[in-house]
C-alpha cells in the first residue's frame, strides 16, 4: 500500500521562484543592453556633432577675419606705399613730405583711412630740428584735409609712445596698436618703421591712423539673422566690435564693477554674458593679434544632435516599456498557472474525495501537518480507526505529536525533527529519516511515514501514512 502512496506522492510537482528571477535577470540584461546601445548611439553622435559645430564655427570665423584682413590691408598698402617714397626721399623740404602725406590720404577709403603721418627720428630730417612729424587727418567738412604739427612737441615726444616704440621693434614689419577712444570715436593705428637704405639705420616711423566705424558695419553685417554672435576682441582682451555694442555697453555699466564708458571698457566675459549656454570659438588673427570671436547658443549649434537625442531617449524609454509589460505579462500568466498547479497540487495533496473513498477502504491512517504541526482537514476516515479516535472528533484541533499521543524524549525528538525539515529544507529528507519510523499509539504499533509538499522551493506542509504492524 506505500508503494502506491509513495507513487502517488513523486506526481505532486515542486515549483521554485528561481525561474522568476531568472527571467527578471534576463530583462534587465535586455534592458542594460538597449540603454547602454542608446548611450553609445548618442555619444557617437555627439563626437559627430562636436566635430560639426566646431567646422562651422571655424568656418565663420575664418570668413570674418579674412573681411577684417582686407580691412586691414587698405591700411597696410598705404603704410608701404609711404615707406617706399620715404625711404627714397633724399631731398630735406618740408613741403615735399607734406605734399606726398597729403596724396596718400587722399588715395585711401575715407571711411576707413583718417589720418597718416611720418615721425622723424630726433634731427634725422633736419639736424637742427629735434622733432619733425607732420600728420594731415580727414578734416570736417566732407573731403577736406588738414596738416598738423600738434604732436611735435617736447611734451608729447612722440618717441617714447607705446605705437611708436612698437613699430621700432618689429623688424620693419606692420603693427598695430590697441585700439583707442578719441573724441568718441575709435580709432587704431597702425606703424612701420622707415630707415636710411645706404646705412640701414633706423629713422622714423609712419603711422596710418584708421576709424573702427567700417569695422563695426563688417560685424553688423555678419551677424545679420542668425542665432550666434560673431565679435572681435584685441590682444589686452577688450572688445573692438560688436553686433550689439549699444546694448553690451549699458548691461556692462549695470553692472557697476567698473567704469565703462565704450566698448573697449568691455571684455570677451561681456560678450558671452547674456547667451544661454555658449559654446565658444576664437579664431586669431595674427597680422594684429585681435581674435575672431564666435559664440553660438548650443541649442541652436546642436539642433540636429538634440533632435537625434531626443529621438534615442523615446526609444530608449519605449524599449524599456515593452520590456517592463513583457515582463510582467510572463509573471502574470505564469503567476496563474503557478496557482493552477498550486490548486491542483493542494487538491491532490489533500487528498480527494475520490481518492479518499479509495484509500478509506485501505487500513491507511493519511493526514496533513503545516509547518507549526497542526492538523489540516482532508484526512481518510482509516485515521480514527488507526491512531483509536472517535469519528467525531475534530482532528484538526490537534497537532501531529498530541494526534500520535507522543511522549518524553520521543515527542522531544519527533518535535525537533519536525521542525528542522521546514527549517532546512534542503536536508528535509535527512531529517525526515531521522523521524521514528515505528511508534505506538494506544497499545498498537504502527509503521510512519512523512512525505514533503513543496511551493516555490519552500516546504508547505507534511503529509504522513501510517499503517497496523502486524503482531507476530
């Protein structure tokens, strides 16, 4: 008769969490693997773009110096153009230098050139003479011109400004000076020593002075409807030109940390102060060490790369949806067919009432003990007769070691074996051995077995057979 029951009890199926995380480990790899294939999708993408915004930028920048380079090379040309009649000059006549200054000025752009001069070393034009300097500027009246000798004095010496002492030092080579303010205006100048081409001594300097005003109207120019901000900063870090000077110069007197009373008292910081994450690009310009500023807001630099990431991030978080919903789709079927088994597996392991009217024929006591030793309901009617109860009673008032009537050490032993087998349910059968396997209850001796009923890995309840031994 145990050999069927044993049977019978190999059919009950055992079921365990460790398919349930199993699968969750599988999704969130799923899930690791889309959002680390986003990551690197839009950090590829971001290295692509960085290499677009900074070609545009260069791009542009490059374009404005090459405008402020021809702006320059007005200036430039007459400067060479002046040096090369200087240094053949041999002649000491006031009136012929005058006169050449005069045709030079008149040669140049009004709008850009204002002014040129040469500047004598001390007693190199005439030995008698300590300075000789003559400078003919653009005068009020639309193409009039005038000679001055304002700067020929003892108290300006010439010599030792910085635009003169410049043009000395620089090999003969064109340089300019910082930009400066003049009667409201700025005005650069631009110097190139002169010498004696017999001796190769130096002799002078001349100086083409220009107006900034052709400079801004470049700038204004360029940064006509668009979304950055191209300006042009000098070597000391001031703004020469800027598309919104007006403006520039107000917020920068706001602000009251100094004294700003035009553009050149403002800084590349000013520039860059009222757009909304700049991303910045200098391009130098080297025949006057100003620099190309370009500041453009990244959203508009990286339009593209933000529609693209945005794109990636949607997909991203759909892929994540679908995973999550897949996931606990699985874990809802699987949940209701776990309880299909489980319902299924309690109903046999209670044993049914078909099976109960089989096994009630049979001399077979069958009852179930949960995991604190009590009595559950579904037990053969052979169990009163066995263990000498009354079929009346209730038996699920009782618990498996009062039900066995068990005493002293045994019912110690049986207690903590019992207990062990739901405590350490991977030595549950070391423990079950360990349970006496023939016990007397009411003067009858009787052969006991206990088998485990598993959920999810864990152990649910004892089911135990006993049956007659009988006497010799």
């Amino acid at each position: 008769m145990f050999t069927v029951i044993e049977g019978f009890m190999k059919t009950i199926p055992s079921v365990s969490l460790k398919h349930l995380w199993s699968l969750g480990l599988g999704f969130s790899i799923l899930a690791a693997l889309g959002l680390g294939a986003g990551i690197v999708a839009i950090d590829s993408q971001k290295a692509s773009a960085d290499i677009k915004a900074l070609q545009n930028q260069k791009d542009k920048a490059e374009r404005v110096a090459g405008q402020v380079r021809n702006f320059l090379l007005s200036a430039t040309q007459i400067a060479y153009s002046e040096r090369s009649f200087i240094e053949r000059y041999r002649g000491q006549t006031k009136a012929d230098i005058e006169a050449y200054l005069d045709q030079f000025l008149e040669s140049g752009p009004e709008n850009l050139i204002y002014g040129t001069g040469v500047w004598y070393e001390p007693h190199q034009f005439l030995s008698d003479e300590q300075y000789f300097g003559p400078y003919v500027h653009r005068g009020e009246k639309p193409g009039s011109r005038v000679l001055t000798y304002e700067w020929n004095t003892a108290d300006y010496d010439y010599p030792s400004h910085d635009w003169y002492q410049m043009a000395e030092g620089a090999a003969y080579q064109p340089v300019f000076s910082e930009p400066y303010l003049d009667r409201g205006l700025v005005y650069m100048t631009l110097g190139l020593g002169f010498r004696n081409r017999s001796t190769g001594r130096f002799r002078g300097v001349i100086s083409v002075g220009m107006s900034m005003p052709q400079l801004q109207t470049i700038i204004e120019k360029v940064n006509q409807n668009v979304d950055d901000t191209t300006y042009i900063v000098g070597r000391s870090n001031q703004i020469i030109a800027h598309p919104h000077a007006k403006e520039l110069i107000i917020g920068a007197q706001k602000n009251g940390e100094r004294d700003v009373r035009s553009i050149l008292d403002t800084s590349v910081e000013d520039g860059i102060a009222a757009i909304e994450s700049p991303v910045i690009h200098k391009e130098k310009i080297e025949e006057s060490g100003w620099q190309v500023v370009v500041v453009s807001p990244f959203t508009s630099l990286y339009t593209d790369f933000l529609q693209f990431r945005s794109i990636v991030i949607n997909l991203i978080v759909a892929y994540l949806i679908i995973l999550l919903m897949m996931y606990r789709l699985i874990v809802y079927f699987r949940r209701r067919m776990e309880k299909l088994e489980r319902d299924q597996r309690l109903k046999t392991a209670s044993v049914p009432a078909e099976m109960l009217s089989a096994l009630d024929r049979a001399p077979v006591a069958i009852f179930r003990a949960d995991s604190q030793g009590r009595i559950e309901k579904g037990y053969t009617l052979a169990t009163y007769q066995i263990l000498g109860r009354m079929q009346g009673d209730e038996l699920s008032q009782f618990k498996v070691w009062d039900l066995l009537d068990l005493k002293g050490q045994i019912r110690t032993d049986f207690q903590s074996a019992f207990q062990k087998i739901f405590d350490e349910p991977y030595l549950a059968d070391e423990h079950m051995s360990s349970i006496k396997r023939q016990i007397k209850v009411k003067a009858k001796l009787l052969d006991l077995r206990c088998f485990s009923i598993k959920e999810h890995g864990q152990i649910e309840s004892l089911l135990f057979l006993l049956e007659s031994i009988p006497l010799l």
